[in-house]
C-alpha cells in the first residue's frame, strides 16, 4: 500500500506534467484526494453480512458552560518532516490538511474505545466508531465482535482504511466538483475535511441519498452549478443542513446538536483565519448558525 508520503509526491508529479517513478507507482494508491446511518462498505464472499449497520453512537453530553457556541480548536496531528522535506508549499500540503483535519475530526467525535462495545443499535463497534476489522492492506476480515480489542495505532488505520476505501471514492464520484482534488481546489480545505468526518459519522450514503432540502441537495446544486456565487451559496447551505442530523435511535440528540454546531463553526473560524470571508461575512454566518442550533435545541425534549 503506498504510503500518504508517496501519494502526494505523485499527485505533485502528475500536477507538474512530470513520469512518474516505477517504484513510486507499483506501490498502489492512498490517500484522501480531497460510516443508517454508517454506510456498509463492500464486503468479500467470506465475511458474514448478518448484522445491520452501525448508527452513529451519542456521545457524552458536554460538560456544563457549553453556552457560548463557539467551537473549540481541535489539534491537528503533528507534521511528518519527511513530507515536507519534498513537497512543495503548492502541492500535497492542501490534501495532507484535508487529511488531517478528517483524521483529528474523526477521533473527537468518534471517541476511542479499546474494547468491542455495543451502540445505541446494538452492532459491536471497536476504536473510533469502526464496525469492521482491516488487515494491513486496508481489506475487512471480519466484523467486530465481543471480546475484542484494539490499540489507538490501530484503530487510526482503521479511520484511513474505510475513509480511502470507501467514503472518498463514494463522494468522489457522486460529487466530483466538490469532493474530487483535480476539480475542488476552490473550496476550503476545512470544509471538504469536515463534510468527509460528516459522512464518516452519518454514512456517506445516507448523506448523499437523503430526503430532506438540506446537505445533500444543496451538495448536488453546488455540484452542478458552474456559477461561483451560486456555488459558495449552496456550499454554506449544506454546511447548515448538517444541524438537521441530530437524532440517535431515533431520539434527537443534544449531544449530536452540540457536535454539529462545532462541526459549522469550526468551519466559519478556518474561513475567516485563512481571509477567506469577512469578519463582517463571519459574524453574519456566526448569527445564523446560532439562531439555527438555538431553535434545533428547542425541540429536544418535546
């Protein structure tokens, strides 16, 4: 399997017009060129399919204070010097952010477990939200099951493994414009990393397929739109639809609200760090996201 490190120095090559190195490209691909609810990836003929998949696990309700709805900055992982020795600033250092922001995003809103638990539909899941084991390769052996245990390496592995394998390649090629790194330059990197964590916590194919006038129908408009304006504007659209999912069970959720409002703001505080909206842009954003959590949150417990 070829390594993130390898992945970026060919897309760098390809970018630059330039061959590609035979031991470079025997090495397979990787990378994240840019979980109803998790989405069940393809299986092989030996793996039972029995079991329905996984719903989003609730997670703790936030500690008491969490009033002022701003998002907390989540760590990014540490950069690999290694990368950075041969990648340019102009090329892989944008996927490598994208990459890390879904890998550190994943983690906080997934949560870690070291031993197989049950979620709130009763399928075993293991580390952070994964219902399936990986070999090395990135191929399911198997579901997880009780007794079972993992480290916090491996279950890292396993975010790369179902997000490369099968939540990018989905969204990918359902919303190329958006979610493929040859045609999304134009879109924030915190954005196409928290949407990508967004389907890996709801399932890429229940966020796509969904019903309801919000995410995946503005996707699609933003998609298909060749209008920059038009475009931006159904960007921001889906990215408040997210608030729309906030149900465990069955049951809204507080805690999902909580976790989606971080999810927005955290997007609107990258914009604005990076200039690419006003402060003026900002607090307006800001103002709607409230009033849409404020109101979400009066009707739990109705």
């Amino acid at each position: 399997m070829k390594s993130f490190q390898q992945f970026i120095i060919e897309e760098y090559l390809q970018e630059k017009g330039l061959a590609i190195p035979a031991s470079i490209a025997a090495a397979g691909a990787i990378g994240y060129g840019i979980g109803s609810y998790r989405q069940e990836p393809k299986l092989p003929p030996s793996v039972d399919t029995s079991m329905t998949a996984s719903v989003e696990q609730e997670e703790p309700q936030p500690e008491p204070g969490f009033s002022t709805l701003e998002a907390e900055s989540t760590p990014k992982p540490e950069a690999n010097p290694e990368v950075l020795k041969v990648i340019p600033d102009d090329a892989g250092m944008r996927n490598k952010r994208i990459r890390d922001s879904v890998v550190g995003h994943v983690k906080e809103t997934e949560g870690f477990r070291d031993r197989a638990y049950q979620d709130s539909a009763g399928v075993w899941t293991i580390g952070y939200g994964s219902t399936y084991h990986y070999d090395k390769d990135g191929n399911i052996i198997g579901k997880v099951k009780p007794g079972d245990r993992i480290s916090t390496d491996q279950a890292e592995d396993y975010i790369h493994h179902h997000v490369q394998k099968n939540v990018v390649p989905y969204l990918s090629k359902s919303l190329p414009n958006i979610f493929d790194s040859k045609h999304n330059k134009d879109i924030h990197p915190e954005y196409v990393g928290r949407m990508i964590t967004f389907a890996y916590n709801v399932g890429h194919d229940a966020l796509i397929n969904s019903k309801r006038d919000s995410v995946a129908q503005h996707l699609i408009k933003a998609n298909q739109t060749e209008d920059p304006e038009e475009r931006k504007k159904h960007l921001m659209n889906g990215l408040f639809g997210v608030y729309d999912f906030h149900k465990a069970g069955g049951e809204k959720s507080k805690g999902l609200l909580d976790r989606r409002h971080k999810k927005v703001m955290g997007v609107l505080s990258a914009r604005k760090a990076d200039g690419e909206i006003s402060n003026e842009q900002y607090e307006n954003y800001k103002q709607r996201a409230i009033e849409i959590y404020t109101q979400k949150l009066a009707g739990i417990g109705e």
